[in-house]
C-alpha cells in the first residue's frame, strides 16, 4: 500500500486536511504566547533584551497537557505506565526509584506483558478475521515513523527517494520464516539506514542463539504480530508490531529499463520490457527491502529493526551508535568501550576477556575513520569467534553489509590457509562480510573495542534513581550513593543516565558526561578510593549514556560512591520548552509520543519535584537578594542622611563662632571708640577749667598756674596714651585670636549644660563691620567620615553581619540550569545489595 506522506515536506509544517491525525489522548493545545502588536514605524525601535530561556520540561509539558482526563491515566498504557512508576517513586525512600531484585526478574516480567498483549491482539485477530495493524507506529499513515520531532529523515533519504510503499511480510515473501533453525544465518545486509552499530550489535547476539530468542519473545505470523523486548535505563521494556515494512519500489513508480545510461545527462537507450512483471521482480524478496534485510526468506532482521524504531519513536533515532550500547539494550548487559592503545598486558586481555566472548562477554569492533585493507571507515563490526592454538591468535568478524571484507592476512585466499584450517575452523571462501584475523591486526585496525559482561539468573541487581543540580565547575558533589553488600564476591557497578535516544527532539540544551569513585564509608578523605570508573558504554567523552567499574572480590561492607559532572551547553541548540511550543501544533501527536517517553525516562529520578525544588530556590534567592537590595538601600539613604546631618551641624557651629568673633570684635571696638571719646572730652575740660581757676592780674600766679596746668595735661595726655596702648593690646590679640580660630563643630557642644549664647542678629551690629557671609561645604577641609559617600560598611555597632544570596553575574542573563537524572546500578553474585541517596539537608526534596 502507499505510502501517506510521499510528498510531505521535510519539517511537518502542515497536515493533510484529508487525513485527520488520529488522538489517542483527550488533550488540549496550548497555543505559544501571543506576539505583542507591530510597534509603530515611525517610532525609533527600542532595543529591548532577548526573553529568557527556561531549560525546564515539566511547566511547559502541563501547559500542553493542561486539560487531561483522569481516564487517560488508566487505559493509556503509557500513562498509566508513567503513574505506576510515580507510585513507585512515592513509595521507597529517598526522592528516585529503588529496586532490589534478581538480574533476570525485568526481563521475565517485560516478557510475561509482551506475550499476554501478544495473545490478546491474536484472539481478536481471529475473532475479527483480520490481521494486526498498528495504530501508533504506522508505515502508511504518517511519516512520524521516519522522521524525529525535528523533522530530520534517517540521513540515506536524504540522496535516496523516501519509501514509496508499504506491504506485509506475505506479501513481499512466498515463504517466509522468522529466522532458519540451521542456526544464525551470515546473509545480512545493511539498507538505507546508518544503523550498522545497531546490525553489528545483533550479529553479534544471533552467535549465542538463545539471546536473540530472549529478543522475540511472542509472535503470530498468521495474524501478523510480533512482540520484542529491550533493556532500557536499567529495566526491560517491551514492543508490539504488525508485519508491515518499507519497499523500494511502489505500485504507482514508473520504472524503464535503460540501457548505456549515462548518470550525468540522466539519459540512455530505452528498452521495451513488462512492466507488471518488472514491478513485481522488484517488490519480491529481500532485496524489495528498503531498510535491513537478510539475503535469504528469513524476516527476523528488519522486523527487530522496526521494533527497535519504534521503541525509540522512529528510524531516524536509531542512526549513529556504538554497537556496545546496542548489545546492551538486547541483552541487558553492562557495555564498555577499550581503547586497544589502553591494555597493558595483551596476552592477559586475550586470556581473561576475548577468549571469553559468547560466554562471559560479547564484543564489536569500531574501525579507524579511513578505510584500510578492505576494512569500512568509521564502520561497526561483530566480533563472533576467537580461535587460538600455540601462539597463533584468531578472531572472527562480520561485516553488517553483507560484503566488503578484510583484505589482510587470513583473509579469503590469502596464503595462510590450507586445507587442514578451513576444516579446523569451518570457514568457507566467499563476499558474504565473515572473515578471520589475527588478534594483533584486529587490536592494530580497531581502536574501539565494544564490550559487553552478560549476566545470568545469578546475579542480583540492586539501583538507585535520584536527581542533581549540576554546577557550572567541575568537581565531585556534596550528593553521593551508598551502598552495603552482605557476602564477599565479585561487583560490577554502573552510574548511567536516561538515554535520550528515546525522545530526541527534548534533549535539551546540555549534554553531561559522568564519572565516580568508590570509598569506604566515612574514609574519603584519609583512604585511597577502592575503584573508579575506567569504561564508558561508548566512545564519546561529551555525552556518557553510563561508565562502569568492575572488582572481581570485594569485601561485605557499605562503601560510599562520589560523582562528578561535566555538563556542557550548547547555546544554539533548542531548549525542551521551545520545543514543546514549536511542535504543538505542527506534530502534536509525535510531540505526544516523545513527551511520554521523556516523562518516563526521567520519572525515575523524580525530575518534576527537582524542577519544582530549582525554582522555589531560585523564588527563593530572588527575593532575598531583593530584601538585601532594599535594606542597602534604606542603610545608604540612613548613611546619607547622618552625613547631610553632620555636615548641617558644622557648618551651624562654625557659623557660631563665627559671628561670636564678630560680636566680640564689636564690642571692643566700641568700648575703644568710647575710651577715645572719653578720653577727648576729658582734656577739654580740664583745659577749660585751667583757663577759668587762673589769675591774670598776678604775673606770678599766672605763672605758676600755666605750669601747673600743664603737667596736668602732660599727665592726662600720659594716661591718655597708656590707655589707647593698652586698647591697642587688646585688639591686637583679639585678632590674633580671631587668626587661630579654627572652624570645626564642637563635639561636646550637645553635653554642655551651659546653654549656648544666642547668636547676635543683624542689628546688634553698626553700619561700619559688615555681618558675617553663610558658610558652605567648600569652605572646609575635606573629612571622608563626613564629606565621603555613603558605604554600606557604615553599620550599627549592635547590628550583625547578613550573609547575602550567591548569584552568579556570568549566566544573569541565560542561568545556568543543567539538571541531571542519574542511577547508580550495582551487581553482585549471590549477595544482597542496598543502594540508598545520601544530599546534603538544603538539597533534600520535600
């Protein structure tokens, strides 16, 4: 059948009005904050500063699911998957998820739901006579299937046409069967699609025959119907899809057959041909395909394929990996990748892990970017057999594509084999993508080495889920796991975080990368740490779905587990709100879909209430740092004010000095000028009584009486003089005093009993010394307890130091808000393990 979307643009922007889009959740679309009106032309545009951006999910997801029906909670089997896993979080200790319980237990119980939803879609196939069709991951009525919410199709489609078409598995085969009983076929063959980590990973699961059975757990291909389990975030989850696939070529293409076709012109010789029976050739068999296929009837590899997609939402979510993380999401497993550069002891790796490889662990190879002896650049290999005899090393690998394969020593026909090795190792000449190496090319030509340690029904899990706020430095936080195991044996420890291959699209703007060490408990600061993580699940160093460590004897006890880190942003990626405000309209029902799974993925460590604690903090700080802004400001003001006071009162002191002076002056100026009056009028009397007492007819008696006259007034003159002299005196050291007097305020002047004298107006002085000019700051020597600004440090003495807010200016206007959900996983041989969160008492969660 046709494809819907054939000529659906790339970004979703719109819908077909034909199709109506269906809703498998009651929801209400809230649409993105208005735009404010155009502003007017004519008016110069103001430059006004760019919104914040939040990094937060869960506000914006309830504003998109702002009206939900309590219904949804119990028959949408997401929903409802979410609400158990809230109760279960609600229900242990600390604020994540906490689960003890048998390696196998999650799977055996991902299993029993697959194949009880496997036979409750089988009995209603039967009873309707119809075969399965799948609702949610449809191939024919949307291209939600291909495309991640951004729009972006799986990179091949990008130089190869979409699929035009989609038919069932009897329908493209006269004879399938899900996968041959000759045991695990070598005829894969890599399709349109850049999963060959993804292929490498299956490859190598299908060389220890009862894993992939432990992958398809439930089918019926009469109805069409295939149930699939995968391990994610430290459980297993199952699948559920019908037998509907992508094809090459459509019913409604045109196809010719050209012959000298030259690719740059697009022209050639055009043949005659039958065009049913053409279209037929190419809709039959594998090579009809347009994804993963084996090269016989086999259906096993693309329907894992797509249930693989639509696990993660769609196939373009499954491009680029590590084939470690692959065969850990098939098997459960703890993934590793080793640097061959890394290994000390080269003969000891063979020995204790290659050697062990479909028993012990699983392995892949990673090859160097430039291709090499037939080797694929940057391409993903399964490693399927290790053979040794004397000092001869081998290993057996396989190409996802099906073809192109090592070119070295051992390789198809090459010298080194004889008849007697071909028996020994049942090899067989041929382009079908197996070949042999030595184990020194293969440590020469793969720098990454995929690892992965199997785990039987023996081993106990024990995992903790919690959530941290990660700081712009890098160092190890005050938050931290800590467990106790109760018998001596071995341990595998794993600190991992969601994969967000899960809902691309909401990742977000940071990325983290994860590191631990193990202590004893109460010795991290005087011991050396036991064990640290060593393997990353993959190669990449920004981005760390898990690092892992393992001991092989560890002694009963509690032991503390300390982790750092680093989280890097990338400022023009889109943030998980953006998002959800930008696909509500144009892909709501993938926003829908991927929403789910992120809600479920990080429900674990209980990121809502993390989200909800962030910004009660934040509440919380903003308003502190704004009480302390207000109570700076009423102290400068306070400060301001009692400098405005003081300088007030010196200059009202000064000024009563100053005019003090002046009335002083002038009174001694008056009581000179009366002296001076006084004196005057006190000659002319005496003069004029000399004149009148005296006798004129008498010589001698006028004689005597003229001198008599006179030394009276040489002696009036005398005192005269003596007195202006002494006047003189005064007024001198009265200026002098005056030149001394220094303007300040009197510090006791409001102890004193003695009230001050009033300051003398304008009218106790004469006309001839002016009145005194007002004084002002400028006239006095600068004092910087007085004169200088106000200072916060200018406090009461009973008034105790605050201690203000931290806030970092580097992010005011983008705030750093790297949240991170995390899970310590620990693996134990026949022991009981404990896992519990120990935060700090202001990190705790309410």
């Amino acid at each position: 059948m046709r494809t819907s979307f054939r000529f659906a643009p790339v970004h979703m922007a719109e819908s077909d009005p034909s199709q109506p889009e269906p809703m498998p959740f009651p929801i209400r679309i809230v649409a993105d904050p208005q735009a404010p009106p155009p502003s007017d032309t004519s008016q110069p545009a103001s430059k006004s500063s760019p919104p914040k951006r939040s990094d937060y999910f869960f506000e914006a997801w309830e504003k998109y699911l702002s009206i939900e029906p309590e219904r949804t909670k119990k028959f949408s089997t997401v929903a409802k998957k979410i609400e158990e896993e809230k109760a279960l979080v609600a229900s242990t200790p600390g604020d994540g998820l906490q689960r003890q319980e048998n390696a196998a237990k999650s799977w055996e119980q991902a299993a029993t739901e697959c194949k009880a939803k496997v036979a409750a879609i089988v009995q209603e196939c039967r009873r309707l006579n119809q075969k399965y069709r799948d609702a949610v991951f449809n191939l024919e009525a949307n291209s939600y299937c291909l495309q991640n919410l951004a729009g972006r199709f799986p990179n091949a489609i990008d130089s190869v046409e979409s699929p035009p078409w989609v038919k069932r598995v009897e329908d493209i085969f006269d004879d399938p069967h899900f996968m041959n009983n000759s045991g695990p076929a070598p005829d894969v063959h890599q399709g349109n699609s850049g999963d060959c980590w993804f292929l490498a990973s299956l490859l190598a699961v299908t060389a220890k025959k009862e894993l992939i059975d432990k992958v398809c757990v439930a089918r019926d291909e009469a109805c069409g119907v295939y149930g699939f389990v995968f391990y994610r975030d430290g459980e297993f989850v199952h699948e559920v899809i019908d037998d509907k696939l992508y094809l090459r070529v459509g019913d409604d293409d045109d196809l010719a057959v050209v012959r000298n076709w030259d690719r740059d012109e697009k022209r050639g010789l055009s043949l005659t041909h039958d065009e049913d029976k053409l279209k037929t050739q190419f809709q039959k068999g594998d090579e009809a395909l347009y994804f993963s296929h084996c090269k016989s009837n086999e259906t096993w590899l693309p329907l894992i394929e797509k249930a693989y997609a639509k696990a993660h939402g769609d196939y373009a979510a499954i491009e680029g990996g590590y084939a470690s993380e692959g065969i850990e999401d098939l098997t459960g497993g703890v993934a590793a990748v080793i640097n061959p550069e890394d290994i000390m002891d080269k003969n000891r790796f063979w020995r204790e892990q290659l050697s062990q490889v479909n028993k012990k662990y699983l392995f892949g190879g990673g090859s160097k970017p430039s291709n090499a002896k037939g080797l694929i650049g940057s391409h993903a290999y399964a490693v399927l057999e290790a053979w040794e005899e004397g000092d001869l090393k081998l290993l057996k690998l396989r190409n996802p594509w099906g073809n192109t394969e090592w070119e070295g020593d051992w390789s198809d026909g090459s010298k080194q084999w004889t008849p007697e090795m071909m028996q020994k190792l049942k090899h067989q000449f041929g382009d079908e993508g197996i070949f042999w190496m030595t184990y020194k090319d293969f440590l020469k030509h793969f720098p990454a080495i995929n690892r992965v340690r199997l785990f039987d029904s023996d081993w106990k899990v024990a995992q903790q889920w919690t959530c941290v706020n990660v700081p712009w430095t890098v160092d190890y936080l005050e938050t931290k796991f800590q467990f106790t195991i109760k018998q001596q044996g071995p341990v595998v420890i794993v600190l991992s975080q969601p994969d967000d291959r899960y809902y691309q699209g909401l990742t977000g703007r940071y990325s983290r990368s994860l590191h631990f060490r193990v202590y004893r408990e109460g010795h991290q600061d005087d011991e050396r740490w036991i064990l640290r993580s060593m393997h990353n699940s993959g190669n990449e160093t920004a981005f760390t779905r898990s690092v892992s460590a393992e001991l092989d004897d560890l002694e009963p006890g509690t032991y503390d587990v300390v982790f750092k880190i680093t989280a890097t942003r990338n400022a023009d990626a889109t943030t998980a709100e953006e998002a959800i405000f930008r696909y509500a309209h144009s892909a709501k029902e993938k926003l829908l879909h991927v929403g789910r799974r992120f809600e479920y993925a990080n429900t674990k460590g209980n990121l809502r209430a993390m989200e909800e604690s962030v910004k009660a903090e934040k509440k919380r700080m903003k308003k502190s740092r704004k009480m302390d802004l207000l109570r700076a400001e009423r102290k400068m003001k306070r400060s301001s004010r009692e400098k405005a006071r003081c300088r007030k009162q010196r200059i009202v002191e000064a000024m009563k000095d100053k005019r003090k002076a002046c009335k002083i002056a002038q009174m001694r100026k008056s009581r000179r000028q009366a002296q001076q009056t006084s004196q005057c009028k006190c000659a002319e009397s005496k003069s004029t009584q000399t004149e009148v007492g005296g006798n004129p007819s008498s010589e001698d008696s006028s004689e005597k009486g003229f001198l008599v006259v006179e030394k009276k007034a040489d002696a009036t003159q005398e005192d005269c003089t003596s007195i202006a002299d002494k006047a003189e005196n005064r007024e001198h050291d009265a200026r002098e005093k005056m030149a001394n007097l220094k303007l300040e305020p009197d510090q006791n002047g409001k102890n004193d009993r003695d009230p001050a004298p009033s300051p003398p107006g304008d009218d106790d002085y004469e006309s001839s010394i002016a009145s005194p000019e007002e004084l002002s700051d400028e006239d006095f020597e600068f004092d910087s307890e007085i004169d200088g600004p106000p200072s916060l440090s200018d406090q009461d003495a009973d008034e105790k130091p605050r201690k203000h807010s931290k806030s970092n200016e580097i992010f005011a206007d983008d705030p750093w808000n790297a949240l991170c959900v995390l899970g310590l996983r620990v693996y134990t041989l026949n022991s009981e393990t404990s896992i519990e969160v120990i935060k700090p008492e202001s990190q705790t969660l309410a």
